[in-house]
C-alpha cells in the first residue's frame, strides 16, 4: 500500500488490485475516520478527500493502515450472496469494434461472443453518474484507451478499456474503445433508483441482434419530472430573467458524499465568491445563487428584493420601472423596487459574476443540492429568458432589519491577456513523467483555450509534458484542480464538474487556495504553474 499526494487536502491510496482496493472501501464505509469527507473508488486506488483542520495527516494514514489490515483480511473472502443481476442489450456496431478485434487477433464476431459470454461484475462507479465500471470479463481484453479521447461520445455507446467494459450514460468526452450501444438508459432521475447499474451488481450484456432478446426496463416516475419543476408559488417577491447572456445556471456549494452512485460535488467554481455574496444580503452563506459567465445578464424585480453581485469586475446598471438608469456598485447590496432591472455588464476583469438575493432562490434540489453539474446534467436546466424565480424564506422576517452587509477586500481577479500564477500540489503520478516535464510544467506559459467550460480548462503550451512511462493508467478519482495530462501531453485542468474519475495520470493539482482564482482567468490569458510544498511530506511509501 502506498499513499500519494492527490492535492493540499487529498489522498491517494494505491493498493495491489482492485479486490483489496472494494475490500479497503467496504471497510471505510463500515468504520468511517471522522473528519473523512469522501472517499472515491477506482480500479486500485482510493481517492481520499478530508478535513485539514480536523483530521492531521499523520493521523489519517494510520486510521487508513489500521482498517487496512482489516480489509486484507477480507479480501480473499467471497461475497455470501451473488448481487443483483441486471440485463443490457447491446447493437454492437461500435465504431471501434474493428480496431478491437485487429488489437486482439480475432474476429469480430467473436469480440461480440466474448462480450456476451459471462456475466460481468459492478466494481465502482466514476466519471459520470450511471458510469460504472464493470470488471470480470474474459482475459483477453487488455485493451489501451485511444491515444487522444473523443471530445463527444454519444450516449448509450458501450466500450472497453483495459480489462473493464462499460456504458456511457450521457453524451460526454471519452477515450475508451467503442464496441456498440444500447438503448437501456444507464441514469434517470425519474426512476426511483437512478442508476440502472449500481456497484455490487452483476451485468449479463447481450447481443440485440440475437433472436428473442427482449430487456423490461424499470418502472419510471411519470408524474415526477427529471428536471426541477417551474419556479413559482407564494414569495415576497420575484425575478424575471430578461437575459441570460452567455450562460447562467443555478449553482450552491454542491453535492458531495455521493461517489458511490459517480455523482461528482460540482457547485459553484468560484466558492468564495458564492459565500460573499451571500453573506452581502444575509443569506446562509450555502444558499444558492445565479453564476452567470462573461455577463450580459438582466433581471427584472416583481415585488421588492434586495440582490447583490460578487466574482467578476463587472458593471452593474439599475434600470427603474419609468426608464431612468445609473450606474450601482458591485460586492454590494442593491435594492430593488417593483419593475426595476438590474443589467450586469461585461466582466472588466475575472469571467464569472455571482448573484444572490435575500431570502434565497427558490430552486428545486436534485439529490440534496440546487447547483447544476453540466457534466452529468443533474440538477436545474440554464436558465432562460423569460424565466421567474420565486425569492424564497432563506432569512426570516423578523431578522431582515437586523441584516448588516459584511464588507470584504474586493477581489483582484485576472483580466485578458494576463499571465496568473497558479499554486500547485505536485502527485499523485509526477513520477510518470520524464524529469524535463517539471521543467516544462513550472517555466513554460500555458494558454487557456477556448475549448474550457466548466468540467476543464484546456491547457496549450509550445511544448507537450513528455511522459516517461508509456502504460495505461487504471482510472482513478481526481480532484477539482487536477492537472490531468493526456497522452498528446497538452494539460487539462479539472473544474467543478469535471469526472469523479479519470484513465490519465495526473501530475499535480491547484492548491485549494487558488480555485477560485482558476475559475476567474479568461480564455487568451496565459498560465504558469508555481510548485508548493505539498502538505504531505511527511508520509513515506
């Protein structure tokens, strides 16, 4: 067992094979170590995230050594009972299916027999909710993932990497080999058991072509929607979104401690900005708000309401109901009366701006949290114009007048054509890397593409990070501010809703302290990556 740095506030805990890294997490699940806030499977390694301020690191690695050896005691033993069986029929006219049977010197007719031929095993679920990876199939698939994955492949697709098979849920990236697809949706909010594969399962894929293939699905919810139900009822008041500009979605402090079902945190990209905003009208700092990318956002009062606007540099307009205007401060509070709109303009400096208003949205959650993870499409749709959304009950009444605005140093956030300085975790997997691509990595300028949402921000450098071992990677959990390197060596640096796991090795991570500021750096700024000293040095292998 080995423990390797993940980020300031993350372990990885590589362990010999994937039955003692289940046997290890049944046994965390059984006897939690306080101050353990998730812990994410993979193929042979535990993704530990945890409290620094509870949990001292040397503490945590002896907690984890001692449910260990429990754990390798257990690792030999059976499950008592086989799980739950689950059928997916498969059209196997994948478009790699080709490349699959040439790598391993058989027809393709027979990949598609030794797909089908045995039931495989739910190991654990990552890179999307519904994406499980399935373990257990026959010896000879070994297979490398593509050397640059696709940036869109289409739900339903069913595709092998390494020795584990499995089925996209939703449309997404992926650089696994693509076999066929089905048409059993992997994930659907409206059945009340989301996740048609759930780990501990066993799945019997079979060939859709075959004669008297025939799947019954599981019941769905029809009288409950998959998206939150239109924003209305008894409120004070409620705003109208006049415009939406490029993007505005609902967004709180996420959903985490739900790695089991690969539900990724998610939540706003800028969390400090969130929590300022907030605290600006009131609010519990967790309340939900409205991140809005690149401005152009407008907001129509009914009733009256008292918003404020944190992130970005951005200039804000009042607009009264008679068509008088004047300019209003951001990272402050604005009150608002019947008919009057509030115009965010385009960000001076930083790209994201964060709006709360007292009493808080009125959202629907979606397991437990209103932040929308476009990765996974969970939680509200982007909000449109001519949309209302009711203020909701977050402050009571009696304490409105008693609400002081907390004033906080505003932020000095990146404008274009910038360089940023990013603080950096070295690890999990920099010995993966030939010792110039740490060179590279620190002195090198990376510029921030246009290919950057919300999963990642697309990294570009005169010269790719060399790696220096050329194996395949068993998926693995990442953090939000993974520096994953694929094999074309241009670097992705993982958001919010970026995978629960990846299949590339990481060669560090952006400390927690700069997150927010990662979030803020606009598309034609350029990147320089500082090495820290991780947090972690005192653990040996």
């Amino acid at each position: 067992m080995r423990f390797l740095p993940a980020s300031d506030n993350a372990l990885l805990v590589e362990l010999p094979d994937l039955v003692h890294t289940m046997a290890l997490h049944r046994v965390l699940a059984d006897q939690p170590i306080a101050g353990v806030l998730e812990v994410v499977p993979a193929a042979r390694t535990l993704l530990v995230t945890y409290q620094r301020a509870a949990l001292a690191l040397p503490d945590l690695v002896a907690a984890l050594r001692a449910r260990a050896a429990v754990a390798n005691a257990q690792a030999g033993v059976a499950d008592a009972a086989p799980g739950r069986l689950v059928e997916i029929p498969v059209h196997y006219n994948g478009e790699d299916l080709p490349t699959v049977a040439e790598l391993l010197g058989i027809s393709v007719r027979e990949v598609i027999d030794r797909h089908t031929g045995q039931p495989w095993q739910a190991a654990f679920a990552g890179f999307a909710p519904g994406f499980v990876y399935l373990a257990g199939g026959h010896p000879s698939f070994q297979l490398p993932r593509r050397s640059s994955p696709r940036t869109r492949v289409p739900a339903g697709s069913v595709a092998l990497a390494g020795d584990f098979s499995a089925v996209y849920p939703a449309a997404s990236p992926g650089g696994w080999q693509l076999i066929g697809v089905t048409e059993v949706p992997m994930w659907d909010l409206q059945r009340p058991e989301p996740a048609y594969v759930q780990p501990g399962f066993r799945v019997q894929f079979r060939d859709a072509s075959a004669p008297g293939v025939h799947i019954s699905l599981p019941a769905r919810r029809e009288s409950e929607p998959n998206q939150p139900p239109a924003l209305s009822g008894q409120a004070p008041a409620a705003i109208e979104i006049v415009a939406t500009g490029l993007q505005t979605l609902v967004q709180d402090g996420g959903r985490h401690g739900m790695a089991g079902l690969g539900v990724s945190p998610s939540g706003a990209l800028d969390m400090a900005s969130l929590r300022a905003a907030n605290r600006l009208v009131g609010n519990p700092v967790g309340q939900c708000v409205l991140e809005n990318l690149l401005g152009g956002l407008q907001l129509r009062c009914h009733g009256r309401a008292t918003l404020a606007v944190t992130g970005a540099a951005v200039p804000l307009t009042l607009r009264a109901a008679d068509g008088r205007q004047w300019p209003v401060p951001s990272h402050a509070c604005v009150a608002l009366d019947d008919g009057d709109t509030l115009l965010v303009g385009a960000p001076r400096a930083g790209v994201r701006s964060y709006v709360a208003v007292r009493g808080g949205w009125q959202v629907a959650p979606v397991l437990g949290s209103c932040a929308t993870d476009t990765l996974a499409h969970i939680g509200p749709d982007a909000l449109q114009a001519g949309q209302r959304l009711a203020v909701g009950g977050a402050v009571p009444a009696h304490a409105l007048q008693a609400v002081q605005a907390v004033a906080e140093p505003l932020p000095q956030w990146p404008r274009a054509g910038d360089e940023v300085v990013l603080d950096v975790v070295l690890g999990p997997r920099t010995d993966w890397f030939a010792p110039e691509a740490l060179t590279l990595l620190t002195q090198q300028p990376w510029r921030v593409t246009p290919q950057s949402n919300r999963v990642g921000m697309r990294l570009e450098g005169a010269q790719p990070l060399p790696r220096s071992v050329a194996r395949e990677l068993p998926s693995e959990g990442t953090v939000t501010g993974a520096i994953q390197v694929p094999i074309n060596g241009q670097p992705v640096l993982f958001l919010a809703d970026h995978p629960l796991t990846g299949g590339y090795p990481v060669i560090g991570a952006v400390a927690s302290h700069h997150l927010g500021l990662a979030a803020q750096i606009p598309v034609g700024c350029s990147v320089r990556f500082r090495v820290i000293a991780p947090f972690f040095e005192q653990v040996s292998p």
